[in-house]
C-alpha cells in the first residue's frame, strides 16, 4: 500500500497489527538495482566476472558498507555474437549509484589461447619469461627476441614468401 507520509503508515499498521485478525505487517525493503555488462565473453563463469569486477574497480568498492556489498549475477542474454553475453547483475542501491556515476566499470577476462587459465595463473607470467611466437616454438627455434609482429622473424618471412608466391601480380 502507498501512503502519503509515514504518520498515515504508521498509523494503519498497527491498526492491521492490533486487530488481531493473524495479518503479518512488513515494511517494503527495496529491491537490488540491476546492471547490464555488455558483450563479456560467454567462457567466463559468474565468479569470475564477480572477481574482475571487485578487482579491477576497487575504487567502487572501497568504504562500503558490508550491507551494501551486494552484487549477484541474476541471467545472462544472450547477443548476435554466439561467443559473447550481456550479464545482468543485481547490485545494492549505494553500488548501483557510485557504478552510474562512474559512468562505466572495467571487466577484462583475458585467457590465454593455449589454456584455460588466467595471466595470474600462467607459469610462464609467473616466471617473467618473455611471451614467444607459437609458430617459433613449434619450428623449435633456438631464438625468441622478436616480437609477434618483427618482419626478422624467420618463420613470418617465410609465410609472406608463400603467400607473396601464390599470388601473380600483373
């Protein structure tokens, strides 16, 4: 029921409450506030957006009040892109509002091609090695100084030697 001011409420619950006809009397608690976080990859679990999203917008979270601490995955839609979703979140009105204001947060789940673990979790991040090519490493190439992208990387130019190759030019 809607009330004009909270006397006139007060007044009809315990009118409701003294009658002692068995009605049970709750105030209305506000509902969470829904988010869309749009075109997240659809590999990623719910803990895990749950997880990027408090790790990489600790700002938002910081002198919450544990209450108000409250962000759910409720469904995901699904998008054009059959690789990608939107997730819809449920978060507390104090949340909702400081993630508005922002005007945007930051979710990026990135994994590896090769496995299914994170950057944190890669042994080889881990270590500090220097990221290799996967082509060089299958041609079991003594050196890995180049970049991804070198044109001195030998198994490149030799891939534009092929494609050069195959195509005639006039």
């Amino acid at each position: 029921m809607g009330f004009g001011s909270p006397g006139e409420r007060d007044k009809v619950k315990k009118k409701l409450a003294g009658d002692g006809i068995g009605l049970v009397v709750e105030d209305v608690k506000n509902r969470d506030l829904l988010l869309v976080l749009k075109a997240v990859l659809s590999v990623n679990t719910d803990v895990d957006i749950v997880k990027a999203l408090r790790n990489q917008n600790m700002d938002l979270f910081r002198d919450l009040d544990p209450g108000d601490d409250r962000n759910l995955i409720k469904y995901r839609k699904r998008t054009r892109n059959p690789h990608t979703v939107h997730v819809v979140i449920g978060t507390s009105p104090t949340l909702w509002s400081r993630i508005t204001r922002m005007g945007s947060v930051h979710v990026n789940l990135q994994r590896p091609l090769w496995g299914l673990h994170h950057k944190a979790e890669c042994a080889e991040w881990v270590a500090g090695d220097p990221p290799t090519r996967r082509n060089c490493k299958k041609a079991k190439l003594e050196s890995f100084e180049h970049n991804a992208f070198s044109s001195s990387c030998p198994i490149r130019k030799r891939w534009d030697e092929l494609a050069r190759s195959a195509v005639s030019y006039c």
